[in-house]
C-alpha cells in the first residue's frame, strides 16, 4: 500500500477504536473546546492549539496500538506545531519539528509497512532492544542534550532577532533571554534531544520507546508550566493526555511485541 492509500489505513483504524481509546480522545477534544471559553476569547492562535491537540491526541492513541495510521494524524499535528513553536520562541522544539520529526513521518510511515503484521490490522510488529542499545541511546541524549543547551543559550537570541530582521511585521515578545526561565533552556534541549532519539527508535519499532515518551511528556509539561505564552494551556492539556496514553503504549506494544 502506498501513502496515496493512507486514507483506507485510517478509516480502518478509526472503525476500530475501543472505548478506553475513544474516551482518550473524547477528553482532548472537550479540552480544546474549553480553551476558548476559559481565555474568554476566539483567536487564531487558540484555534491552531486546538487543532493541533486534536490530531496529536489521534496521532499518539493510534501510534500505542501500533497503527500504522498515526503517521498520517502526526504530518499534519507536526506542520501546526511548527507553527505554535515560531510563535512562542521554543527554538530547540521548532528546529526539530521542522527538519527532523515532520519528515520522519514518512520515513516511519514507509518502516512500519515492512514490519507490518499480517492479521490485516494495519499494525506493527515491535520488538525490544537490546542492553547495548540502551547504553548507546543513554549516552548519545546525554552528549547532545549539553551540545545543544550551549547552542540555544548562546545563539538563541542571535535566532530571534534574525527571524525579526527577516519578517519585521511579525509580533516578538521583548525578553533579554528569550526563555521565560533558564531552566526553561534546558528543559528544551532536552525534550528536543530525546524527542529526536525517541522518534528514530519508534520509526524501528522498539518497545523501548514508551519509556522515553513518559520522560518526555512530564518534560513539556514542566517546561510549558513555566511559560506564559497563550499557546500553555491547551499544550499542557495536550501533554497530559499523551501521558496517559504513554502507559497505554507500553502496555499494548508489549503485547505487540509477542505477535
């Protein structure tokens, strides 16, 4: 099946849903909506927010029963995202939006269909990794995790005021940092990193991978708490519920795993 079928792959999927995954899906959805009532306003930075909630809670659900459907639900989450990060100065995140985590979707799209189960499903096989793969992964988020702290702390404004020079009409919040907070740096560099690593491991389908998203959710939720962009409610919200559904994953790619 090609990426021009991907339609049928979700259609099959959605039919498919049991009730634990359409009640996930049922509370980010009542989240996005009460984000307009709660900001007491209707702004097109509201209305992407939500949007993108949508489709990433669509995106995680399906990615934990190993559907081969949430690499569709994650290009179109990652493309407005993308947006939400430019807006709110999280440089490391949009970085690895827009040249990493977008384009692995059809990377890992294009995976998933050679490791694709033969019960008709459209779900994955995973598998586990072995210890030295682990202390491989270990090492390199480490390493590249103080690399890229160094560079967002050094470069990140140089960034912004390049990208105000290029677009002068564009609003910019006025911060000697550009972080609402120092730890705020680091936690992006950080989910960054992990965000990169973990998303190649689940491209090669590693049980392993949910462990990693635990970490990385309470990461953006902590590093969203600190922010007071208008864009942290509803991304809190979203990074909640994707907690949820990491312990979710780890349950059912377990299972997926003896397949």
């Amino acid at each position: 099946m090609k990426i021009k079928n991907g339609s049928e792959v979700v259609k099959k999927s959605l039919t498919t849903l049991n009730a634990f995954e359409i009640v996930l899906m049922a509370c980010i959805m009542l989240l996005a909506l009460s984000s307009f009532f709660i900001k007491g306003e209707f702004s097109w930075q509201n209305c992407i927010a939500a949007i993108s909630a949508v489709l990433g809670v669509f995106c995680v659900v399906l990615g934990a029963k190993g559907s081969l459907a949430n690499w569709i639900f994650g290009m179109f989450e990652g493309f407005l995202h993308i947006v939400i990060c430019f807006y709110t100065h999280m440089y490391g995140d949009f970085l690895q939006r827009i040249f990493w985590n977008l384009p692995m979707q059809f990377v890992g799209w294009k995976s998933w269909r050679k490791r694709e189960l033969s019960d008709h499903t459209n779900r994955v096989k995973t598998r586990y990794m072995t210890w030295k793969q682990r202390g491989l992964t270990f090492l390199v988020v480490a390493v590249m995790t103080v690399l890229l702290g160094f560079f967002l702390k050094v470069f990140g404004p140089w960034m912004i005021d390049t990208l105000h020079g290029i677009l002068p009409d564009m609003q910019f919040k006025t911060l000697k940092m550009d972080y609402d907070h120092e730890a705020q740096l680091w936690l992006d560099a950080f989910t960054t990193v992990l965000s990169i690593i973990t998303l190649y491991i689940s491209v090669k389908a590693f049980v392993e991978q949910w462990y990693m998203w635990l970490v990385i959710n309470v990461s953006y939720i902590t590093m969203w708490l600190m922010s007071d962009s208008e864009f942290s409610f509803m991304t809190v919200a979203k990074y909640s519920v994707y907690l949820i559904n990491t312990f979710y994953g780890i349950w059912m790619w377990s299972k997926l795993a003896k397949k």
